[in-house]
C-alpha cells in the first residue's frame, strides 16, 4: 500500500492548509529566494558595464528561448490551473491565467521577431508588432502577478464542486485566448495606429519618447506594485516566489529599455536569457516545491500508518484471498504466538489457522469484501500454533488496484471475553444473591427521575420485566393503609433527607401483601443532582414470623405474669391456710372435747391456746408478705426522664407500628432530672403505653394517636402524661381503674395500674387518670424533684 | 394385734396443722403419730396395726405425691391427702393412686375423721386378708407333693376319676388324698376349697 492511495491522503492534499500558498517559507527557502535575487542583481550589475556591445544577430535565438519560455510558462500555468481546480482560490486563477498569457502570447511575439522565422516576421505584422507585442506580454503578465498579490487574501473554497471549477478554467482560458487575439490584431492590422517605438527595423533605435517609455515604466510600477503586496504579505513559499518573478521582470524590463535599448547587443541577450531563466525558475521551484510538499505529506501519512503497524498495539497483516499472509506486524504473531519465520517463508496461512467452524464465514466474507472493498469488524477465532484458540475482532478492506489481496486489523478479545465472562458470572451472583435475600435493588436520578430497577426488584413488586417504572406505577402497589408511611418519605425527599429506613406494606393484584423494608441513600453529584441507591428486601415471610414471634412473645408474658400472680397467690393462700387449718382444726378439737360426756377442759384449754398461737402465726405471714412488698429495694439514681421515656419509646415502636398508632412526644426542653428507680419508672411508663395502645386497638375512622407529654412540676417536680385517643374510660370508673383485679380486658389481670400506682407512690409521686380533650383517657404520675423517704406501700 | 389401736400417721411440714391433728385424732381415739417430712416417715418401721396415712401434698424434698408412690407396696395403709391449694390433675393423680380422700385445708374435722373411719376400716380388712391369706399358706404348706397335685386339679372340677386317669392313679387313692386335703385345708365343701385355691393363687 502507499500513501497516495489512502483517502485520508487525499483529504490532505485538497486541505490548503498544507500546500505551499499557505505554507509559510522556511528559513531555507528564504536563503534561496534572497540567493537568487541577488544572483539577478549580481547578473545585472555584471551585465550592464558591457550591455552596450553588439554581439552581432543570431536569428535562431529568439525562437529557442521563446519555446523554452513558452513551454514553461505553459507548464507552470498547467500547475497553477490544477492548484486552483484543488483550492478554488480567484487569485491562483488570475495567477495561471496571466502564464498561460505568457506562454500563449510568445507565439505571435516570436513569430513577428524581424529574422526569427521569416525576414519581416509574422505576416501582416509591421516594424511596431513585435516590440508592442513586447508590452502587451509584460504589461498583462505584471497586471496578473498584481492581481494575485490582491486577491490572494481571500479564503480557499475547496467545497465548491469540481464541475464549477473547471467551467471556471475554460472560462478563463476562453478569455485569455480572446485577450491574446485581440492583441495580437491590434499589434499586427492596428500597428499603423500606434505610436512607434522602433525606428529602424533593424537596428531597433527608439523612435519617441513617449512611447518608448510609457510602457516600460508601466510595467515596472505595477511590478513594484505588486512586489510591494507580496512584500506586505509575504506569508507562503508561492508569494516569496512570485516577488523573485516580479523583480526579474522589472529588472529585464530595465535592462532591455534603460540599459541596452537596441536589439543583439549584450543587453539584448542578456534581458532575453533573464526572461527564460525567470520562467525556469519559477516553473522548477514550483516542481520541486510540490513534489517535496507531497513527499512530506506522503511520508509523514505513511508513518502514521506505519507507527500504527509498529506500535503493535492492534495485530495488522496484509493478506491474499488464497490465503497467504504477506505481511504482518509483531502484535499479530504474538497474538496466535507464531515467528517472523513463519510468515517470510509462507508457511503461515489465515486459510489454516481458522479454525473449521469459521471457515464457510469467511468465504461469504470474501465474496462482500471483493464486491465492497471492505468489511465490518467480526468476531472470529483463530488457532495459536500451540493449538489453543484466540478470539479476534477483524476489519479488512482491499487495496484498489489488487481485489485480492487487502490489509486487515485484528484485535485479541481474549480479555474481554474474560472479563465479558468475569462480568456475566458477577452479575449472575448478584442476581442469584438478590433472588435468595429477595432483595431488589433501584437507583433514581432527580435530573432523568428514571428508575434503574434490578430482575428481583420488578419480581417483588410484580411488574413486567424491564417496564417502564414510574412513581405513579410505584403507587398502584401501595397498601392503601400505608399511603401515610409513603407521603412521610415524600415529604423527607423534599427536605432533602438523603437516607431513608422505612417498611410499609404493598397491595398486590391479587390481593396479597406484602411486606418491604427499604433502604436507601443519596449521593449529591458535581451538579447538585441527587442520585439515590437503594435496595428493597421483602420481608412478608420475616415480618409474618416477627408477628407470630411477637404474639408469643405477649402471650408468654401475659402467662407467666398469669403464672408468676397463681404462684403468688397459691403461695399466699399456702401460708395462710396452715395457720388457718390448724386455726379450725383445734377450734373443731376443742368443741368435741368440750362436748364429750365428760368435757376434757384441759384439752379444750390447750387446743384453745393452739387456736390463738396459730392466728397469731397467720397475722405475722400477712404483716411478712405485706413487708415482702414493702421492702422491695428501690435503687435510685439520677434520671433525664425525657430520655428514659424515649428509650421506652423506641422499645414499644414496632408495637405502636403494629397497631397503626402514631406517636407524638412533646417533651420539655428544660426538664430536671429525677432521683428515681429508673427501671421501676419505665416499667410505669410502659404499661401506661401498652394500655393506651391496647385501649386504641378498636378505633377506626380516626386517628390511632399516642401523646406523650413530659413538663415541669412544682418544686422542681416533673409530670409525665400519657394520652390516648381511644374510648376512653366512663367518669364513674377513672379511680376504679386502679384497683387490683379491677380491668375492663377480656385477657387483662387488672394489676398493671396498681402496680405502676404502688410504684409511682412509693416514688413520693401520684398516678391518676382524667379524660381526654375529646376522646380517650389521659394517664398522668408526678414525680417529686426532692425525694424524702419513700413511703411504704 | 388386730385389737390393737389403730395408727395414724400425719406427714405435713406445718407445725400448726401437725400439732392440731395429732389432738383431733388422740381425741377422736386414735393414736396419732407425726412427721414433719416424707424422709423422716420413711425411716418408722412398718406395723401390723390397722393404720392410715394423713399426707401433705407440698412437703420440702420428696412431695406427697412421691412419697405416696414409693408406699405403694402397702395396701393395708390407706392415704388421706390434704393440701393447702388443691388442683384437679393432682387429685386426679392422688385418687388414681388409690388415695380415700383429698381435703383442701382449711378442712372441716368431720370430713376428716370420717375419712380416717374409712380408712382405718380398709385397713383392717387388708390386715385381715392378709393374715388369712397367710395361715391358708401355711397349710398349704403342709399338703405332700401329690395331695398339692390332686387338689390342683380338682379345684379346676376334674371327676376323681379323671384325676385318677391324669395322675395315673386309682380313684380311691384319688379319693383318699382328696379327703386329706379338704381336712388339712379346712375346708368344708369343694366351693371353700376353690375358694381357698383362689385365695391362694393356684393357678389353673
């Protein structure tokens, strides 16, 4: 392959970016422009001393130089009209115009030479043709070089259509041939009108002022004038160029006029000879700079290719459709670990490397290739020499002149495929993990609002695979009762909270529900946007068996406070029915001795005192059992009620949650803490929270609300209170509540208040209960701030 | 010893109830003896006299109820529980056991010594099949190898005639151990030997 044939060569070359009108000139070029310049000035300083001497005719002269001018002036128009076809630049137009002008117009110039071709020269042409034909070559030629130096600023238009720009060339060469007609007609039939400037046919003596002068110093003005432009822009290798032109005009034109003004003396061959070399020079400067300009384009594409074959980052080979692998790259025998070897001695074949399978693939590959030139990348494997097998993505393409044979990249996929496979397996595990926590998992970006939900998450929530989530479609799975726990989470999305713990229950079509526990977590990005990560686990089975745990879990404690009061009260009755037994038994003894025939008033006496010594011992087991509760040990200490009570808080939640209740605390900022028996306290507290949850278990169609109020008491007291938004307790019964056995549950004791009274009065405090605002019951103790003694029970 | 008083035992580890008792039934003509504890009951030796049992069913260490399974070998003496708390499988159990009665304290002393009556009762009349059981043995004990074969089988109504045969023996050799039978036996007619053979055990 070569660079020429690559199209993003051929890109290059139209860009005018990189040819030589916007190249600006390298030191070296100027250092060779400067050279030749003053090679002129030098030629002309040599020449002038002798420009005088008459060097005798030579009429073949004229017509050699004349056809080399010709030629190269043709050449570099030739060179300047593709240019322009290449950048669509007016002012390379006007450029090539001006030496086709030039080569077109030394035909009738040498042809009207006196001696050249015919005696008179051209027929028709008088003694003025030739030197008026002179100027009307200079003058146009000088005008032109002013042109381009004018409109050279303008912009490349390499859009325009090819079509355009050739209508443009033969436009201009039209005009330029009509332009050279013109002139050489009013140069030949017209001579009559102009103003001579030969007197002598032969010798060439001017013949007026006038119009000797006029035109040589026209040229030369616009000469200067467009040396000056070029001057002033100076900016390509071609402007550098066309001002050496510009200056050897000027300086032919001078020494042809000024210095020697006759014909075939020195001047005369001298300003001839500078004429040809101008025209050589700028033809072969323009040669050489092109080719060299292309040259570096070329070899600077092929190295880019080539640094892309030798990077050996990509395998890349050139290949025949038989088979043979012509060339290739490092990184391809590394690839299917083959040597250099194997390739220069053609015993390395793609045919046979591939494996069978691949084999019928290739051949319908071959058969696009030759019909497209190239080919899509594939994914195809091919053997390594040890017999092991590399998967490879291919692209190929053919080169132009040959259909058979192509370059093709080939690219290991051998990590890849493992890590597609590292991948595969990562997320197979995840989804199998996510299948046995039954845990889905989302993400949610607040600038898209889409949701990314994972297999499970769409299993739970029983969606379609892979539909469209929308809050809305989230919503329709709402448990109707649990629309409150979702509007809390809203609310906090929109206070910005970023992590969120919460369960709430979902209502499936077909009527089932279940339980989730979501969590999840924010992240702000750079952009302030927040993106959610969460995972939703669904805990129906766990929750189901929670419930079920619970429930035992109060059973258990209602039995065994059941069992713990029967023991008691067996043990009491225990106690007391020995003493009693013995009490009656003696009492019935005594009555049979007294009623015997002969009464035993001894025995009756003894049994007597027997009766009086067991009550005495049944009276001291009711003052020890008295003393048993009295005596409890209460083991105070210093306690921030409020956060006392917020522990209870957080051990009743799930029991709150369970029957719907929503909690409010309105706790006092300023609360004193309280020498109290902690425990004892929150077992109080507790109760009266169990109660007033159980007390609300019936309430519909308002809300379930638990209030719990800590504040202030006098002397530094504290009054904690606890309201339902139940029933309530009839007026009559406020105080009867807290009598033991008294209860108004089909499965309560009716100890729980005595006990939190006895409690909180052995405190030094005071439990009692008052209606609600307008429903239920408020539970109310004091705690003194300065506690005395406590009182026995 | 059949005349002899009866006994009745109080095992309760309440000082009152025991003391109370022992009154009750000194004066309702019984001879009260008490133990403040299943273990200390254990070690009294055993009597031939008619006697009773009055047990707590809460005691320290070995309850009534067990204590009552380890007597269990001793049918002449009758239980009579008594407990401070009673509930139903206990005397469900108590009863199955062969307990006469269950009183929940406090009880009332006709209900008690009503069921000591009856106790004491049954174990006289244990007393007695035991000792009649025990002299049928000794007699028993003096029969001969064939008259204890020849009783055998007539006790299940075999003619002598076919005891002969079974034995290979003659009726009147049959007949003559039969009459020694019925004399050393003290029975007077075939229906009071079965009788006694049942008393006995002899098994058919």
């Amino acid at each position: 392959m070569t660079a020429a044939r690559d199209p993003m060569i051929a890109r290059e070359s139209t860009n005018a970016e990189a040819w030589l009108l916007n190249l600006p000139p390298t030191r070296q070029q100027t250092r060779w422009a400067v050279a030749v310049a003053l090679c002129q000035f030098a030629a002309i300083a040599l020449t002038a001393p002798f420009a005088g001497i008459p060097l005798g005719r030579m009429n073949g002269f004229i017509p050699a130089v004349e056809s080399v001018v010709f030629v190269t002036d043709l050449v570099t128009s030739v060179l300047l009209f593709s240019q322009f076809a290449a950048h669509r630049l007016n002012a390379l137009l006007v450029l090539a115009c001006g030496y086709l002008f030039s080569a077109l117009i030394i035909i009738p110039h040498a042809l009207s030479f006196p001696g050249a071709f015919s005696p008179v020269g051209l027929p028709g042409a008088g003694l003025q043709t030739t030197p008026w034909l002179y100027w009307f070559w200079h003058l146009p030629f000088a005008l032109a070089l002013l042109g381009y130096g004018i409109m050279s600023n303008e912009k490349s238009e390499p859009g325009l259509a090819r079509g355009s720009s050739l209508a443009s060339i033969v436009r201009s060469i039209v005009l330029v041939l009509a332009l050279v007609c013109g002139l050489v007609l009013v140069a030949t039939a017209g001579s009559a009108y102009l103003p001579a400037i030969f007197a002598d046919r032969t010798r060439g003596i001017p013949a007026n002022v006038f119009a000797d002068y006029l035109p040589p110093a026209i040229t030369i003005l616009v000469c200067l004038s467009a040396f000056a432009v070029l001057w002033f822009r100076r900016h390509s290798v071609l402007d550098q160029w066309l001002m050496i032109v510009a200056l050897s005009v000027i300086l032919e034109v001078v020494i042809v006029v000024f210095v020697s003004p006759k014909r075939f003396d020195v001047g005369f061959y001298a300003g001839r000879l500078f004429s040809l070399l101008t025209s050589t020079t700028i033809m072969i400067v323009l040669l050489m700079e092109t080719i060299r300009l292309y040259a570096n384009v070329a070899r600077s594409n092929e190295g880019k290719i080539r640094r892309l074959v030798d990077a050996n980052i990509i395998g890349v080979i050139i290949w025949d459709i038989e088979g043979r692998i012509i060339d290739c790259n490092d990184a391809f025998l590394r690839m299917i670990r083959y040597e250099r070897n194997d390739v220069t001695n053609g015993s390395l074949r793609w045919t046979e490397i591939t494996p069978p399978e691949w084999r019928a693939a290739d051949q319908h590959r071959l058969t696009d290739i030759r019909a497209s030139g190239t080919i899509q990348a594939f994914e195809k494997e091919y053997f390594r020499k040890d017999g092991t097998r590399v998967p490879v993505l291919i692209g190929a393409a053919t080169f132009d002149e040959s259909q058979d044979q192509g370059v093709a990249f080939i690219v290991d996929l051998t990590d890849r495929k493992r890590d597609a496979e590292a991948l595969r397996r990562s997320e197979a595990f995840l989804a199998k993990g996510q299948t046995l926590s039954q845990t889905g998992t989302f993400s949610w970006h607040s600038r898209t609002e889409k949701f990314i939900w994972s297999d499970e998450l769409y299993r739970i929530y029983e969606f379609e695979p892979g539909a469209n989530i929308t809050f809305e479609k989230i919503a329709t799975r709402y448990h109707p009762e649990d629309r409150a726990v979702i509007a809390g989470v809203a609310e906090q999305v929109r206070r910005g909270v970023i992590d969120f713990d919460y369960t709430h229950r979902l209502l499936m079509p077909n009527g089932s529900i279940k339980h989730i526990h979501v969590v999840a977590h924010g992240s702000h990005d750079k952009d302030g946007q927040v993106e959610y990560f969460g995972g939703v686990q669904d805990v129906t089975q766990h929750n189901l068996a929670d419930e079920a745990l619970n429930k035992a879990r109060t059973e258990l404690a209602h039995m065994a406070r059941v069992m713990s009061l029967g023991a008691l009260t067996a043990s009491i009755a225990h106690e007391v029915n020995q003493p009693l037994s013995g009490i009656i038994t003696n009492a019935s003894t005594c009555l049979r001795m007294l009623g015997a025939d002969s009464p035993n008033l001894d025995g009756a006496r003894e049994t007597t005192r027997r009766t009086i010594r067991d009550a005495n011992r049944a009276a001291e087991i009711i003052s020890r059992l008295r003393a048993l509760f009295a005596n409890q040990k209460i083991s105070t200490e210093m306690v921030d009620l409020n956060e006392a009570s917020r522990e209870v808080i957080s051990l009743s939640l799930r029991e709150l949650q369970t029957n719907r209740v929503t909690l409010r605390s309105e706790f006092a900022d300023d609360l004193p803490s309280i020498r109290c028996d902690r425990i004892q306290i929150q077992q109080v507290l507790l109760n009266l929270i169990r109660n007033a949850t159980e007390a609300m278990c019936d309430v519909d169609g308002r809300p379930r609300q638990l209030v719990i109020r800590t504040a202030k008491a006098a002397s530094e007291g504290v009054v904690i209170s606890v309201e339902d938004s139940g029933p309530g307790i009839d007026p009559a019964n406020l105080e009867r509540v807290f009598d033991a056995f008294y209860t108004t549950k089909t499965n309560g004791l009716g100890i729980g208040l005595s006990v939190c009274r006895t409690i909180v009065e052995t405190h030094g405090g005071k439990l009692w209960a008052t209606a609600g605002v307008s429903h239920g019951t408020i539970f109310q103790f004091t705690l003194p701030g300065v506690v005395g003694r406590p009182t026995n029970l | 010893m059949a005349h002899a008083t009866p006994i009745v035992f109080v095992v309760d580890d309440d000082v009152s109830v025991r003391e109370s008792l022992e009154l009750l039934i000194r004066n309702a003509g019984w001879r009260p003896e008490t133990f403040e504890s299943a273990q200390a009951f254990l070690c009294r030796p055993r009597v031939l006299t008619p006697s009773c049992l009055i047990l707590d069913i809460a005691l320290p260490d070995l309850n009534g109820l067990e204590l009552q399974k380890r007597i269990a070998d001793r049918p002449d003496m009758p239980i009579i529980f008594i407990t401070g708390a009673g509930d139903v499988p206990t005397t469900v159990q108590a009863m199955k056991a062969g307990a006469v009665e269950f009183l929940t304290k406090p009880f009332s002393d006709t209900a008690l010594l009503s069921a000591i009556q009856l106790a004491i009762e049954r174990s006289e009349t244990r007393l007695q099949v035991e000792t009649e059981i025990k002299s049928l043995q000794a007699r028993y004990a003096h029969l001969s190898r064939r008259e204890r074969e020849v009783m055998g089988l007539v006790v299940r109504g075999l003619l002598n005639k076919q005891v002969g045969f079974e034995l290979g023996i003659s009726e009147i050799t049959v007949k003559a151990h039969r009459g020694q039978v019925m004399r050393k036996m003290d029975a007077r007619s075939l229906a009071d030997l079965v009788n006694i053979a049942a008393k006995l055990g002899i098994a058919r």
